[in-house]
C-alpha cells in the first residue's frame, strides 16, 4: 500500500478546541510560507504549541498540513453554500455567488493556490480536490437550472458549461491579485463577468 493510500485510511489524533485553533494557524503560515516550506517549527512559533505537541495532535508534517488544507477549503465551499441560500432570485443568487468569489481574500486565496499545488502530487489531496470542486460548483448550478425551469433564464449553452466557465473565470482573474500584478481597487472585473453571464444566460436583469 502506497503512502498516500496509508493516509486515506489513516485516523487522525484526537487534540480538542486547541488543536483546531492550530490548524487555522497552519493554514495560515501555509498562505505565507507555502506547502513546501511549512515546518512543525514555524507552526509552532505561530501558534505557541510546542513541536513536541504538534506532533502528537498530527503525528507527520504531511498530516498536519493535509487536514488544515481540507479543513480549509471545506469551509471556503460551506460558506459559499450558505450564501447562496439567503437568495429566492435566481439571478440574484448568482451576482452573490460572483461577487463572494471575486472577493476572496488574498491570504484565502494563496491557500487555495498552494492546496492545488500540493493536491498535484497527492492522491488524497486530489481526491478532494475533486469533490470540493463539485461542491463548488454546486450553488451556481442550481441558480441557474432554477432560472431556466422558472422562464428566466433562456441559456445559449449547456448549463454546465456556463458553470465550468464561470468558475474558471474567476479563479483566473484572481492570480494577478495573488501574485501583486494588481492592486485590489484596480479590479474592475466584476461588471464584465456579470454582463458575460447575463448573455449567455440570455437573461436581460
């Protein structure tokens, strides 16, 4: 059995509130440090919880920085679910979901970056890498097929595809950001997608 595979049936170690504050603290150095370079030391000059500790809560460095990357982006996919929900108008559902996209914080989104990086070179990681991408997905796909069942949305293309566009849109759009290329207060990004996502919706709001 691989090591990877070892890891999907793997239990982690029990640990309470404190480890749980700890993994936020993780992926916070991982925003900063990234994937490759995050030590059990530098968590533990972040956090205050010695090495000693960390390794009981986690067992391996791996370990540790794979379930605060899940933990994560897990909880980055359960907000967007929520938010979707306060809506009953389909389109408006869907300027909130761009909107909460296009906002996504840097140090979120450089974690993201580095949860896909090391999702490249890991079975598990890749595997939710998957399933949080259908999750992601999700609340767009359903705005949009209540649209289209409610007579307001006359879609030029597959649902789908809209979808797959739109997520893949926004995700290219905030590399310039993460990277420094652009200033947040120079994003004008949003009125473009909006407009893009009316048309082929075929929807006039």
């Amino acid at each position: 059995m691989s090591m990877s595979e070892n890891r999907l049936t793997r239990t982690r170690r029990a640990g309470g509130t404190r480890r749980a504050q700890v993994l936020e603290q993780v992926v916070e150095v991982l925003s900063e440090r990234g994937y490759a370079a995050t030590r059990f030391a530098d968590v533990s000059q972040a956090s205050g919880v010695a090495v000693s500790t960390l390794q009981g809560y986690f067992g391996s460095r791996e370990d540790m920085l794979i379930e605060a990357l899940q933990g994560a982006t897990s909880g980055e996919v359960e907000a967007l679910a929520e938010l979707a929900a306060g809506f009953e108008d389909p389109w408006q559902q869907l300027v909130a979901l761009v909107d909460r996209g296009l906002s996504t914080p840097v140090p979120t989104w450089r974690m993201l970056m580095e949860f896909w990086t090391a999702a490249a070179h890991d079975a598990e990681l890749r595997a939710h890498a998957a399933a949080l991408a259908e999750q992601y997905r999700q609340p767009f796909l359903d705005a949009m097929e209540r649209g289209v069942e409610s007579g307001s949305f006359s879609p030029r293309f597959a649902v789908t595809a809209i979808v797959d566009v739109v997520v893949a849109t926004m995700d290219g759009l905030l590399y310039p950001l993460v990277l420094g290329h652009r200033a947040s207060a120079d994003l004008d990004y949003r009125d473009v997608v909006l407009a893009q996502l009316a048309f082929v919706l075929g929807t006039n709001p």
